[in-house]
C-alpha cells in the first residue's frame, strides 16, 4: 500500500511536467504563428501538390512536413490550426466549466425544485446523442467560431452539473456548513464562501479535461464540414483532407493527427494529475 | 512430535527494513490447543497468515521454516503447499459477515473444498455439510444450505463457518480472532462452540486472540508476541501462576479477571513497553551478527 | 412489489425524458436557416410550387401546430416521411438501426473482451510490471475519445499494414442474399461464412475504435472492484481451501466485482452508442449515424427528427434495461 501510493508519487509530476511542456509550447508556437510559420497557410500552389516531408525523396525545401493536394504547406496550417483549436479550447472550456459548475452547486446545495429542474434537464441531455446534437446546433447556428462554442457550451454544461451536483451535495450534508447556517449567513452566501472553495479542486480538473473535449469536438465538427469556413486551416479540416487522399498522401492525416493526438492527451493527463493531486487519499 | 513447527520465521513489508515477524519459533502438538496472543499490530494474524499462505503482498518472508506434519511448507512449490493446506489445515475467519461469499448459497461455500480439492462425490460432501450444520446446532440444514449469507444472522453464519472448517477433518484449525466481530452475547456461545468441536475432532487448534480470558478457557499453552517477536512461550497454568515475562505480567494486569471481574486494572506502563522493545531490539542486533 | 413499482417509476421518468428530447428538437430544428423545400426543386421552380410543397410538408402551419400534428402522427408510428427521399422516416430508419446496432454489440462485445481480459490479468499479476504497463495503457485509452482512435486504426491497418477495411459494411461487388438488415447475424444464421468474414473485417476496424475506450473504462472499473473484493475474507478463505489464485479470482472474485461494475458499463455504452454516429462517418458506414449527418447536411428535418429520438430512445432503453439486469442479479436485491 505505502509502496504503491508513493510510487505514484514519483510518476506524477513527470506526466503533469510533460503535458504541461506540450501545451505550452503549443501555446507559444499559435500565439506565434505568423513569425515562425515557414509558409502562408491558405497560399496554394498546385504545382507543389502532396509534396512528401523532408526525410522522403521528392520533398520540396522549405515545406518541412510537406503539403496537401492542394499544395498548402502542412507544417504552416498546423500551427494556424493551432490557434483556433485553443481559442475553442479556452473559450468553450471556461463558458461551459462556469455555467454547468453553476448549475450543479444550485442543483446540489439548494435541492428543492431547483435540483428537480436542473436534474431532469440533464437527464434529457443524457438521451441525446452529442456528435449529433452538436452538429445540428452548427447547422441550426451556421458555421462560424461562436457557433462552435455556443454548440460546446449547450451540451457540456451537463458533464460539470452532474458532478459539481453530487459534490455539492456531499459536501452540503457536512457539520461545518450547519454551523455556517447557524451562524446567520444567507443560503447562497454560504454556497460561494463554504461549499465553493471546496468543490474548486474538481472544477478544475472537469475544466482541464473538458478543454481536451472542446478541441475534439471542434475537430470533429471541421472534419464534417461545419466548423468554421473551408479554407481557414483547421486540425479536423486537415483530417479530414488527408482522410480522403489516406493512400496518396498520408502525411497530410499523419501529422494534425499527431498534433491532435499529443494534445488532447495532455489536456487529459494534465487533469488527471491534478486529480492525483488535489486528492491525498489515493482511492 | 509437533504436527506443526515453526522454527525461526522472519518476514518483513517488502523493500523495507521493518520486521514482522522475527525468528518465531512456536510448536502446536497434535490434538493441542495453543493460543497466540499480543496487542493489535504484534504480528499474530500474520504467523497465521504466513502458515495458510495468505500473506498480504506486500510482506515477504525472509527466512525460516514452517513445518506442517514433516513437511517444510516455504520450500514447496505454490500449486503443491495449496493442496496440502487445503487438506490438512482449516481457517475460522475473524469477521462472518465478510467471510461467506454473498453471491453464493451456504451449500456450495461448505463443499467446494470436498468437491474440487479432496474430490469427494457431491452427494457424500452434501450429506458431511448437513451433519456438520447439525453439528454446530444449526436448526433446518437443508433450508440454510440453499439461503444466501445475507439471509442468516451473524451469529449463525459464524457456526457455519466452523462447520465448514472442521469439514475436510484438517489436523490443523486456524482461529484469527473467531469472536471478536460478534456480539459479546454471542461471543460466549460460539467460543463453547470451538472448543467443543476441537474436544469432539481431537483437531490441534491455533487461536490468534488479544483477549487472555478467552485463553485461558480454550487453550492448553500459549505464546506472547511483542513486535513479531516472542516473548514467552508457556503452558496455561504456568502462565497465570507465574508468566515469566514482566510484558506477559503487565499484560495479565491489564486483563480483567473471570473470577473478579470488578478488580482494579493497571495498563501496561510505558517503562515496560521500553524494556520490552530495547529487549527485542537486542535480540535483533545479536541475530544479525 | 416493490420491485414493480420501482420499475413503473422508472418508465415514467423515461416517458418524461423521451418527451423532453421530442420537443427540443422539434424546436431546434425549426430554427434551421435555409428553406429544405427550395432545396428540393429543380431551379426553375416556381414560387407556387415552393407554396404548394411546403403545405404538403405542412412547414406552412405555426410551430406548435406542426408539433401537434406531428406527435399525433408518432402516437401512431408515423414519423413523417424524408423530405430528400419521400421515403417514410419510420422505414428509412429502421433499415439502418441494425448496421448500427451490429456495429454497437460488436463494439461492446470487444471492449468486454479487451476490458475483462485487462482487468483479470492486472488483477492475476497485481504489483508487477504488466499492472503498471496496463495501467498506463488503460490511462492512455482513456485520455483519448473513439474518433482519434479510429484515425489510428485507419493509418495502422488501412494504410501502413493493410489488412483491414476502413470504409463500408460489405464489398461492393459481393452479392447479398439477405432478407434483413442484420447483415452479420443473418450471414451466420444462414452459414455464409464467407459474407460473414467480408462483413466482420469491415466492421471490425471501427467496432475496435469505439471499444478502446469502453475497454480501459471496463479495465480500470473491473480490476478496482476486484481488487478491493480480493482484500475480502471470503477469498482469503477460498485460498486456505486449496484453490488457485486464478480460480479464486474467476470464481469467488469476479461475480461479486462484477456488479458495481456493470451499472457504469450500461451508462459508458450509450456513450459508444452516441460515438458511432462519427465513427460510421469516419469508416463510411453505412449505418444511422451517417444518415444523420447527411440528414443534417441536406436539411432533411423529418429525418434528423426522427433519428434523434430514435437516439433517445436506445440509451433509455439501455439504461432501463442495465437498472434491471442489476436487479435481477443481485441476489440481496432479488430476495428483499
């Protein structure tokens, strides 16, 4: 037992080191991306068409991850891509971290019809299926940034409400929000200053984990079309791309793929080592 | 000859210094009941632990033999000492209401060991599991062979586990702390219980206790451990009338007496306690050189 | 007694969730810009053409009329009819549920196998390297959703050692001889081996998609109850009979972890359920899930309609029916 807790110990701050590196760096390279970019993501040449990455015999210099069909460097769309996906990211993972943590302290510490209104809400948004419901949002939307957001933010709030509510709930029943309520403070007042400080913890894991979420989605929106306009480089668009031209041109899935890959699992492991780390007592 | 010997026996919570058990020695004749008492922590459910081959993971043994009629247990190999344990020694758990499987009936949870390990014919291992309930003065057997344990009453579910302990006729029955779980009404029925099966069987008995009262009803001898080491290895009489051990006197003055329940109890002063470790931790020092 | 008033209850709730989904879409998809009729017509359509269909669809009417008539008509079992292929929604659905309901047992039945496989050996081998390696492998499987994974696959066994389909239900050009939609279970009732391997190793590609994360869920959950049940006396006791440390987990272990597991697994199942709509796009599935994006792309709003709530209607239905099971199997539930 001691054994183990401790070795858990030792591993934990190596996978919450690398994941955070990898998102900084991320970070860094779309904030930058005009400067360091080798290329102009939308400039087309279709002479210089599904050109190979440098190690491969027939690449070009300069397009160091080669290009698509349409000749557009892929290294260059990959860190505009970048940028929209942790705009998305930050944006849709803060708006829905805040309207569905709401929703669930309501729910969990004042119960009543609040928590009957709040829960059967959720169990509705349960029976959806949510690829579905989000590309039908984009589609009820249009296509553009806030609508990738609006769509996030209508279908997750639940993943926070429905932990924040249990929480809350837990944490409600305890003896020093009775002497809180006995001291005279007023019910939501005892919320933000008792019950808030100590749900924050899962809040901010849900917040990471639902950052990694918001990037998938926006990728699989833009891999079906609806994300934002076709041109604009996108990491699902580019999937989506290299998915049809998989047997000529693999590079143009591999590497958004990769990118992609590394990122979501940051956002998920960077959670889960928080998680670890926030919780002393190992379950 | 002993029909189980333990010579030596060291363990130790793997990649720790930290001892356990240190070079116990303890003897349980054939037929004889011996008690193995110390506080909570001392190490006693581990020798059992360590005779049934259940230790935790994380403790290792370090060096020692466990002899069980003639044949040296650590130095077989693991499919070969389950068999021979699963044959010869039997285990009465400390707590029933973990101790039966609650997705299983009662029947099966007797019989498996008949059936699978000792290959009995099912209708034999039936009718020995109905008598043993008979036994135990389990009113209906065959009604509480097919109940689930969540059916019974502690109480209940404790006689049925001695009845399936005694069910293999094992040489050898290990007691961890068989009543400390139930109720103190109960306490007393069941130990009578143990006690005159173990009459009954002639089955040689090591009963893991805190509770020297209880000792001093069941058992024939008994060892004091302080800190996986053993501290005095007695006879019942021997050890009332004159434990050897200033621990083992310390201890009996903490414990309240049968025949004078209301006497006055002293706890085990901490000068004892001190003398007792810097005792241990000089017969470490003079193993290891 | 009990028992059937907890289950009437429980229906009740799933009436009141499923009549909630029916009016949130039916308002969503109202808003939906773009007009789906003149969508429909040749371009020289007139604007009396456009009238006249647009009555026919009765998209003429005010919202809350048009969902009264429509809720009349699925009392009834008519969902209305697509506006793209002027099929009706009911019987255009319904030839696609069991390509995605073949598709979702496959999945479930891999991620059982994978999962149950994982958690059993991890639990066998407690403390050493294999636990941590799956560990970290179940950590892995979990950070990542079913449509990256699916990416994945299609590289390794579509491109880089391409043993696999990675687009379809069945090759195009084998003939079928089949009487319904269940393509994988009626090749094996029908012994066409050969239709049943073509369908497999089309399905098998995606179904493993979906299952990877199901699978570590399965693992992590399984092999957590396991290992707090392997602490219990009871399998101790087991031990000191003789047994196997494989027999004890199998036979003592198992059917007692394996319950708190199974309520988690109901719900992680319609999640894999709700990811084979992407996952059907990605492998070019021909199941519900594609029709419904294509639904949503061609604004065909009886169509999208009635997928949803037939969406809905699984993963109420899997949740009824996983509340139940549980039920059932818990012998001190069964005998209360």
């Amino acid at each position: 037992m001691l054994d183990g807790r401790s070795a858990i110990r030792r591993k934990l701050p190596a996978r919450l080191v690398l994941s955070a590196t990898w998102l900084t760096l991320l970070t860094l390279a779309a904030i930058c991306a005009p400067l360091i970019a080798p290329k102009d993501p939308l400039a087309q040449d279709l002479f210089l068409g599904q050109l190979p990455p440098f190690w491969l015999q027939g690449h070009e210099p300069g397009y160091l991850l080669g290009t698509d069909s349409l000749g557009r460097d892929v290294l260059s769309r990959i860190l505009y891509g970048a940028r929209l996906a942790l705009t998305v990211a930050l944006t849709a993972g803060t708006i829905t971290c805040i309207i569905g943590a709401t929703m669930g302290l309501l729910a969990g510490f004042l119960r009543g019809w609040v928590d009957i209104l709040i829960s059967r809400a959720i169990d509705i948004w349960m029976a959806f299926p949510p690829v579905l419901f989000s590309i039908l949002l984009i589609a009820v939307l249009g296509p553009s940034l806030t609508s990738i957001i609006i769509a996030i933010v209508v279908i997750d709030w639940t993943r926070f409400a429905r932990v924040i509510r249990a929480e809350a709930m837990t944490q409600g029943a305890m003896d020093y929000v009775a002497s809180a309520q006995v001291a005279g403070r007023t019910r939501l007042s005892t919320m933000v200053t008792e019950i808030l400080p100590n749900v924050l913890p899962t809040i901010v894991v849900l917040l990471t984990l639902e950052m990694g979420i918001s990037i998938i989605v926006e990728a699989i929106l833009s891999f079906v079309n609806l994300s934002i306009s076709t041109d604009d480089p996108t990491w699902g668009g580019m999937i989506a791309e290299g998915r049809a031209s998989i047997h000529q041109a693999w590079w143009v899935l591999v590497f958004p793929l990769i990118t992609l890959f590394l990122t979501v699992l940051s956002f998920s492991q960077l959670g889960e080592g928080l998680k670890d780390r926030f919780d002393p007592v190992l379950r | 000859m002993s029909y189980l010997s333990i010579r030596n026996l060291s363990a130790r919570l793997k990649g720790r210094p930290d001892q356990i058990l240190r070079r116990v020695s303890l003897e349980v004749a054939a037929g004889e009941v011996r008690g193995l008492v110390g506080e909570s922590g001392a190490g006693k459910s581990m020798i059992g632990k360590a005779i049934l081959g259940t230790l935790p993971q994380s403790v290792e043994i370090t060096g020692g033999q466990i002899i069980l009629d003639g044949t040296d247990l650590l130095a077989l190999p693991a499919a070969q000492r389950r068999t021979l344990i699963g044959a010869k020694c039997a285990l009465i758990p400390q707590d029933p209401l973990t101790a039966l499987n609650p997705s299983r009936r009662i029947g099966p949870q007797i019989t498996n060991r008949l059936v699978d390990i000792l290959h009995w014919s099912r209708a034999d291992a039936e009718k020995r599991a109905r008598d043993l309930l008979a036994e135990v003065q389990i009113p209906d057997p065959e009604r509480v062979m097919r109940s689930y344990p969540h059916e019974l009453s502690g109480g209940m579910r404790q006689r049925i586990l001695i009845a399936s302990a005694f069910a293999a006729e094992p040489k050898l029955i290990i007691a961890d702390e068989p009543t400390t779980a139930l109720d103190v009404t109960v306490q007393k029925q069941i130990l009578k219980l143990i006690a005159a099966m173990q009459a009954r069987h002639g089955t040689a008995l090591l009963f893991v206790t805190h509770d020297l009262g209880v000792v001093s009803k069941v058992c024939q001898s008994l060892s004091v451990l302080y800190a996986g080491y053993v501290l005095e290895d007695s006879t019942i009489p021997e050890f009332f009338h004159a434990p050897k051990h200033p621990y083992s006197r310390a201890l009996l003055a903490a414990t309240p007496k049968y025949t004078d329940p209301d006497g006055s109890l002293t706890p085990v002063s901490d000068a004892v306690i001190a003398a007792t470790r810097a005792e241990v931790e000089a017969a470490d020092r003079s193993a290891h050189v | 007694m009990q028992f059937l008033q907890s289950v009437l209850l429980r229906l009740c709730t799933t009436l009141i969730t499923l009549a909630g989904v029916a009016v949130i879409v039916f308002f969503v998809i109202r808003v939906v810009p773009g007009n789906p009729i003149a969508m429909m017509l040749p371009p020289g359509a007139t604007e009396a053409d456009v009238a006249r269909l647009t009555a026919l669809y009765g998209l003429d009417k005010s919202i809350p009329q048009q969902f009264l008539i429509w809720l009349s008509g699925v009392v009834q079992g008519d969902f209305g009819t697509s506006i793209t292929t002027k099929q009706p929604v009911l019987q255009l659905v319904l030839s696609r549920l069991p390509a995605t309901l073949e598709l979702s047992v496959m999945a479930l039945i891999i991620a059982i196998i994978i999962g149950g496989f994982m958690a059993l050996t991890g639990t066998r081998l407690r403390g050493s390297k294999t636990e941590a390696a799956i560990d970290i492998g179940n950590g892995m499987a979990l950070s990542v959703p079913d449509f990256l994974w699916g990416l994945i696959l299609i590289l390794a066994f579509g491109v880089l050692i391409p043993i696999f389909h990675i687009s379809g239900r069945v090759t195009p050009s084998l003939p079928l001889p089949f009487s319904t939609n269940f393509y994988l279970t009626e090749s094996l009732l029908r012994l066409r081996f050969d239709l049943w391997l073509d369908i497999a190793a089309h399905m098998f590609m995606p179904a493993l998609a979906l299952a990877i994360p199901l699978a570590a869920i399965i693992s992590q959950l399984l092999k957590q109850s396991l290992k707090e049940t392997m602490h219990l006396d009871y399998v101790t006791l087991a031990r000191t009979k003789g047994y196997s440390e494989t027999h004890v987990i199998l036979r003592e272990a198992l059917p007692n972890a394996i319950l708190p597991t199974l309520t988690l697994v109901g719900v992680q199942f319609t999640f894999l359920i709700g990811g084979t709509v992407i996952i059907e796009r990605l492998f070019s599935y021909e199941g519900l899930g594609n029709m419904a994006i294509d639904a949503v792309i061609n604004r065909d709003l009886p169509l999208i309609q009635g997928i949803v709530i037939l969406f809905a209607v699984i993963f109420t239905g899997v949740n009824l029916l996983v509340d139940l099971t549980y039920a059932a199997l818990n012998p001190r539930l069964r005998h209360a």
